[in-house]
C-alpha cells in the first residue's frame, strides 16, 4: 500500500510539472508575440527542466528574491532569458502584465539577462561566466555555514569557451556538493548546427571529476529523478547532460532552420498556441 500511494504522489507530481512546463511555454509565447522575434527556441526547449527546478527542487521566496537561504539559479547563456522570464512570471517573483515587453527598449525583461530584474543573479550576455560565477557562489555558501545550493544552466555551444573547463577543474578540485551543472545540449548555435565537435560530452564532465548523469532534458520523469539524485552529498559536484528539442511543444518551431533566434512576425500565435494545447503530456 505504501508503495502504491508513493508511485500515485510520484504520478501526480509530475502531472503537475507537465502542466507547469506547458504554462511556461504559454508564456513564452506571449512574450514572442509580443516583439515578433526572440530566443524563442532555447525557451521552449529548456521550459522543462525550468519547471522542475522551481516547481520541484529549488527553495526561493517569491516576496523576497534576495532571501539568503534561497537557492541560487545562474542562466549562464543570458539570451535563454525568454525561459527564465516565464519560469518568473509563473513562481509569482514577477508580474504576467510584463511578458508583452520582452525585448522593449528600458523594459526590465530584456533578451539576455541583467541582474537588476528581481530573480536574476547574473547578467547574462557574453557566454563562459557563469560556471565560473556559480563555482564561487558555491564555495561562498559553503564557507559561510549555508546549506543552499547553486544550479547553474550552460549550453553545448557554451562549452567551446576555455574558461567553462577552468571553472570546472576549480568545482571539482573543492569538491563542490552543492553545486549542479544543467548543460543543455540542444545541438545549435548562432550561425546553425554546433561548429566544433563537442562529444562525448558526458565523458568530458567525469574526467573533470564530475558526478555526471545524461538525460532527455524533456522527459519530466528524468529530470526529476536526476534533480532527486543531485541532492546526495558526494563531496564532487553534479553535472546533467540534457538533451533538448529547440522550439519543444509547438510543432512549427520545433527544429526550425536556424533556430537560434527567430524573427517570427509571420507565425500564426493563435495556432502556436493550439499546437501546445495539442501536446502529448
């Protein structure tokens, strides 16, 4: 019976992650509408395992962003700033009347991340920094008593960047526990597909002497499971290797021809959004 009932709340849980991911996505549609162009893909994408990590796994205050027990979430590839708006916007740290200013000139949810807007900790825009940020928010908490962790999010493409793999000698060398790495491989870049061969990316990572698991990044039942693994101290810290589908849920973005920023004036929004309420759960 006890079994049962574990397997039911598993179940409900992560029904309500699937809708919570999918609430997401409606957001970020919003917000593509809104200026006809964005990051639109990485959004969908990474809309998942978004809303695992504050629906699920991280400990935040949506009344106060800069609550020092909170965890800490660094999105390292500041233009997938459109997912962490909507991620945001649905755990109530900031207004859904703001999703149609995305990309507006002195609006505060702008296309790479600025760390002014309540929830952000990192500006965003030149890529490699985060890990290396993170890796110092980790050993900062750790040396002053604190049981939060760090998540950071990077992107395959990111991972042709040398300061990447310094900061991660550095997350291994002080056995970084509270640290987890999301790399989201989505398979593209700026001009197209990844330029410089990048795999195994997995081996990589545990030859840095991380604790590494792969997995669908749009699969919930996976993200949850290697979210629940993560947290066991191990005294190295955590990488998941998440392969995504740029544009995921809604069928005329998935795997667009340079998918890596749409300029999307000639979508049919109301159909966009039939295509996500169609998706399969």
């Amino acid at each position: 019976m006890e079994e049962t009932q574990r397997k039911e709340r598993r179940a409900a849980d992560i029904q309500r992650l699937r809708q919570r991911s999918k609430n997401l996505r409606q957001h970020i549609l919003t917000m593509a509408s809104g200026k006809g162009q964005g990051y639109i893909g990485q959004g969908l994408g990474i809309a998942d395992i978004l809303a695992a990590l504050y629906f699920y796994e991280m400990k935040y205050d949506p009344l106060n962003p800069r609550w020092e027990k909170r965890d800490r979430f660094v999105l390292s590839t500041g233009h997938y700033s459109i997912a962490l708006w909507a991620a945001l916007v649905e755990a109530g740290i900031l207004p859904a009347s703001e999703l149609p200013q995305y990309g507006a000139d002195q609006c505060r949810l702008e296309m790479s991340t600025i760390d002014t807007t309540p929830g952000v900790e990192m500006t965003g825009g030149s890529l490699g920094h985060g890990l290396g940020q993170a890796v110092g928010m980790a050993l900062g908490l750790r040396l002053a008593g604190e049981s939060s962790r760090v998540f950071v999010e990077l992107s395959d493409g990111e991972l042709q960047e040398g300061s990447v793999w310094e900061a991660a000698m550095s997350g291994s060398h002080f056995q970084l526990d509270n640290l987890v790495a999301i790399i989201d491989c989505n398979g593209i870049q700026a001009d197209g597909p990844m330029v410089m061969n990048i795999e195994p990316v997995a081996d990589k990572w545990r030859a840095f002497g991380w604790e590494t698991t792969e997995i669908d990044g749009n699969d919930m039942t996976q993200i949850v499971a290697v979210l629940e693994a993560a947290r066991q101290p191990l005294n190295r810290p955590k990488a998941i290797v998440a392969r995504t589908l740029p544009g995921k849920g809604v069928a005329s973005i998935e795997n667009c021809e340079k998918a890596h920023f749409l300029n999307t004036t000639h979508v049919d929004w109301n159909q966009a959004r039939r295509e996500l309420e169609l998706q399969n759960d």
